[in-house]
C-alpha cells in the first residue's frame, strides 16, 4: 500500500503550542545550547523564570493590554506566531497550514488534515485505537544545573566575570542531587522563586492573544477558557517556578554548597 499517494500543492506546516507551554519545553531544548560565553552573560542566571525574563522583557515590562501590541514584543523568533508572520508577508508562501499541538493527535492530524493522505491516515487511525501512538518522552529536571550554574556564579565571580567548565557544573549538580538524596530530600523540596503575579498575567494575556490570532475559530469555540483553565494548572502547580538563588544564604540548605 502506498500510504502517502496523493498529489499535493507545496504546503507550509506550522505547529501551534501554547506560548507559555512551548516556552517551557524551549527552556529544556535551550539547556544543550548553553555554554560558557552564555553562562558568563547571563551570570550563571539559566533558571526558567530567567529564561522567561530574558525573552520576555519588553512584555513583561509594558503597560499596554492591546493583543495587537503584545504579540509582538516577546523575543524568542522561533515560536509559532513569529515563524507565521514571517511567512505570511511573502505572497508566495499563501498555503499555511497551522496544526494544533493541544488537539488531537498530532500525526494524525498531519496525515488526515494536512496533506489529505488517505492511507497513512487510516494506518494511524488503527494505531490510535491500539493506543499505539507516539508519545512526547518526558523532559528531564534541569533543577539541580540551573542550581549549580547560578550558584557557581555567585561563589566564584570576579569583577562580575567567572569561567565556567560545563562537565565541572554538571559534576556540581549531581552532587548536590546525591546530598539531597542522602537526606531524604528531593527537588521539590527546594525554595522556589516564580513569575510575579503581574508577570503571569502578561504571560497568559500574550498566550491568549497568540491562540486568537493562529486559531480564531478554535479560540472563539471554547479555546479561550480551555487556555485560561491549563494555564491556572500550570500556575497552581508552580510551573512558572525555578529554585531561588537566596538558597546560598539559608543555613539550612549549607550542606549543599560544602
């Protein structure tokens, strides 16, 4: 069987993810690009919240509550929004496809929606019923790092500059995972610092006005609460945390920097 036969017009696909969602997913994907010149620019700072505040910045600062305004002053080109508006100013590139992330699922989308593959689709239809799907591997922590590089800064700068050695932190942050361990403590139990209320509020007002703008029909059809209810989940479930960095000045937590 020929399971993509079919002819089709060039077609451009862009996969729509929730922005505050996507970020969270980029901050990990962000981890294996990181190296000392960016350690030493950010001052050891890679945490989440840091990752949001560097490519949210003007957003967060603004005053403006205008969709058409925020959409465009997050900083990170490689989202959705960006990657669509930057294609759809080229009048060639008229056929633009935008599959959504947080429907179902997205392979099948792609054969059943997308490019309209007959057989492919059907295929993927039966592995969807034999649950039989791919699933997304789950991200690993990237606590204890962000932990060990922040924290390394800030015991060892120099004139506001220190050279990091990236096996050497993440030598660091294994050993600050063991200590914990050895108490019977985990990741969870660390101080957190997360978004301001005023910087969430931002952060889901943007994410909102992304959905409408990508996918109005599905926003306009119950999209817009479905967003605001994953979003107050993700907030109650401190997702928009990182470790607090004042943790170096806690007794209690002294056995980690020993």
């Amino acid at each position: 069987m020929d399971l993509l036969s079919g002819d089709w017009d060039p077609l451009i696909v862009i996969y729509y993810r929730r922005f505050y969602d996507w970020i969270i997913s980029a901050h990990y994907q962000w981890h294996f690009d990181i190296g000392p010149a960016t350690l030493d620019s950010l001052k050891g700072k890679v945490r989440l919240v840091d990752f949001f505040r560097t490519f949210c910045a003007r957003l967060f600062a603004s005053k403006s509550s205008s969709p058409d305004v925020l959409v465009d002053l997050t900083d990170i080109q490689e989202y959705t929004y960006h990657a669509w508006k930057r294609y759809n100013k080229v009048p060639a590139y008229e056929n633009i496809k935008i599959v959504n992330f947080h429907g179902k699922n997205i392979i099948k989308s792609f054969y059943c929606d997308v490019i309209q593959a007959k057989g492919a689709c059907k295929e993927e239809a039966k592995r969807e019923q034999s649950q039989d799907t791919l699933k997304s591997r789950a991200k690993d922590n990237t606590v204890y790092y962000d932990l060990a590089a922040g924290t390394y800064w800030l015991f060892n700068k120099k004139d506001g500059v220190t050279t990091y050695n990236m096996r050497k932190l993440q030598s660091i942050a294994e050993k600050m995972k063991e200590r914990m361990a050895s108490r019977g403590l985990s990741e969870n139990d660390l101080p957190i610092e997360c978004l301001t209320k005023s910087e969430q509020e931002k952060l889901l007002s943007v994410s909102l006005a992304y959905e409408e703008t990508l996918l109005p029909e599905l926003y306009e059809s119950g999209g817009k609460e479905e967003l605001r209810r994953h979003f107050a989940k993700f907030s109650t479930e401190n997702r928009f945390c990182s470790v607090d960095l004042k943790i170096v000045d806690d007794p209690k937590w002294a056995f980690l920097f020993e």
